[in-house]
C-alpha cells in the first residue's frame, strides 16, 4: 500500500477536504466518525494508488471497478476487521463517492455492486433495576474524597435516571440545569429535552456543594480533582471498581446503563416513541431493539419461575 501522503493527486486532494469539511459542517458528525471515515478513504487511496502505480487521479476513479472495491475489503478482513468495522469503511467509501457525484465531479457504480457485510445481531445489555441502583448507591463506598464520590454519583445516575450517554452527561453545563428539563446535544448534533427527574436533580446538587472549584454558568459542569473536564475514562474505571465488589456482569458499563433507562422504562409501560425522544434516537427501528430485550427478560422470568419452564 503506497504512503498516504503520496496517494492522491492534488485534484482529488481537494475533493476530500471538501467532502471533509461538508461531512463536520453539513452533516455534523460525530469528531470520532469523521476520524474514522477520513481514514478509511485513506487507506482506501493507499490501495488504489499501489494498483495504479502512482497518485490517484479523478481518471483512476472513473475507472474504478466493483472488482477493486472487493479486493480492497477482502485487504481489510484479512487484517482481521470485523464486520462492523467493514461496514463503516464501505459507508465511508459511499459518502465520498456520492459527494463526488453531488458536486458534479464523477458518476461511478461501482459502489452500488457491493453488499454491505452482514453484521451480528446483538442485544443491549441491561442490568436489573435492583442492580443499576445498587450500582449508583455504593457508589460513595468507593471513594474517600466525598466530592469525587458525589461527582460520580450524579454522573451515573444522570446516565440510568435520563438515559443520557456517558459522552453527553459529561458535557452538561451548569446553564444546561436551570430548569427541571435539561437540554441535551447529542450525535450529529441533534438537540433533544429531558426531564431531570427529582433523584437525578439531588444527586447533581450534592455533587455542587462539595464540588472545590468555581463553575462558571457556560463551563463543563463536572470536573476532575485537579479541576480540569472530567475524562469517561475515570468513570468507567469507576464501574469496573463497581463490577468486583457488586459481582455485577462484564456487560456492565456507563452505557449499560442507559439500555436500563431504556429497558426499565419499557417494561413499566412506557411508550416507545416517548422513549426514542428521549434517547435521541433518529429512527424508531432503533428503539425497537428494546422490545426484543423486554421480550427477552420476560421470557427468562417465565422460564425461571414455571413449574414447566
């Protein structure tokens, strides 16, 4: 595969700042995303370029074949890329090429040949009620610094009382709590409002009466003990301390339990598409996953309980 920086020319260069700067300022993706997605059509180019033998240019895309796009994913598994790693890099590929045709440049189907690879079905895990409270009370029996265990507490319990992910409760602010529903950013941007139920709001206002530094109003909300923007890795950390001394599964993370809001809610009757507003979902078929997880929790309960089962 021929070095990055030599594998396109100056023309086709351009065409992917291009699609770049649409990708973060139109589409609004994720930072992470658009980092994956600039690197998979690098190492695309890369491929192209040794089969061409020099820079690819605007006339080796047109030439392009659905052959050399097979070739390059058969590259990329035998790698020892997983299904799901394949598909982001075949959606990558599809972006690029449908902005290319957007903008006039080319026209190719040689995409259009290719079957997006079957990707496993999984469900979320979610933990019991008994075990997500748990999880959020003992908490406080892990830290010695009464702050950092306040911090952390309303950390978790924003992720199980409103179902935010860890990423979006950690950028909350303090002008994001004024009111008794928060105002939450999520992926590509999307703005969404959730209620900050009582639990939630009292574990959040402890944490902000030991809390040692200055908030400012606009400023991240929590904070690490040298004052700086919390990292998820000291909470995930956190619930990894959680999982030993509570025998909780491995499956037991910071976004499990956001499948537990999602799950918990479900099972006591909530409706499915009050829950995708408040997850942030963009399509209902997505929330939907938590019907298979509430199907599958009453059916083990069945199995478990039924003299039969």
């Amino acid at each position: 595969m021929v070095d990055s920086a030599f594998a396109t020319d100056e023309f086709v260069r351009a065409q992917i700042g291009a699609w770049q700067r649409e990708l973060l300022s139109v589409r609004r993706l994720a930072d992470n995303t658009l980092e994956a997605y600039s690197r998979d059509l690098d190492q695309f180019m890369g491929f192209l370029a040794g089969h061409a033998g020099g820079p690819v240019s605007l006339q080796v895309l047109k030439e392009l074949r659905g052959a050399d796009i097979r070739a390059f994913m058969a590259q990329r598994r035998n790698e020892s890329l997983g299904s799901r790693s394949l598909a982001r890099v075949l959606s990558a590929l599809k972006s690029f090429f449908r902005f290319l045709e957007r903008e006039g440049v080319l026209a190719s189907e040689a995409l259009d040949v290719i079957r997006t690879p079957k990707l496993p079905k999984s469900l979320p895990k979610a933990l019991s009620v008994t075990e997500a409270r748990g999880a959020i009370a003992t908490t406080a029996e892990m830290e010695d610094k009464p702050w950092v265990a306040a911090r952390d507490m309303a950390v978790l319990s924003l992720c199980y009382g409103t179902g935010l992910r860890i990423s979006e409760a950690l950028a909350l602010t303090r002008a994001d709590l004024e009111s008794a529903v928060i105002r939450v950013t999520g992926k590509g941007g999307k703005v969404r409002m959730v209620p900050l139920i009582a639990a939630v709001r009292g574990a959040i206002d402890r944490y902000l009466e030991l809390c040692p530094f200055s908030l400012g109003a606009q400023e991240p909300l929590f904070r690490g003990e040298k004052g700086g923007v919390l990292s998820p890795r000291l909470i995930q950390k956190r619930v990894v301390q959680l999982r030993g001394a509570l025998g909780l599964p491995q499956s037991a993370t910071p976004h499990a339990l956001r499948h537990s809001f999602a799950t918990h809610l479900l099972g006591a009757g909530g409706d499915l598409r009050a829950i995708q507003e408040l997850l942030g979902h963009a399509s209902l078929s997505t929330t939907q996953i938590y019907t298979a997880v509430d199907t599958g929790r009453l059916l083990d309960s069945y199995r478990k309980a039924h003299p039969r089962g």
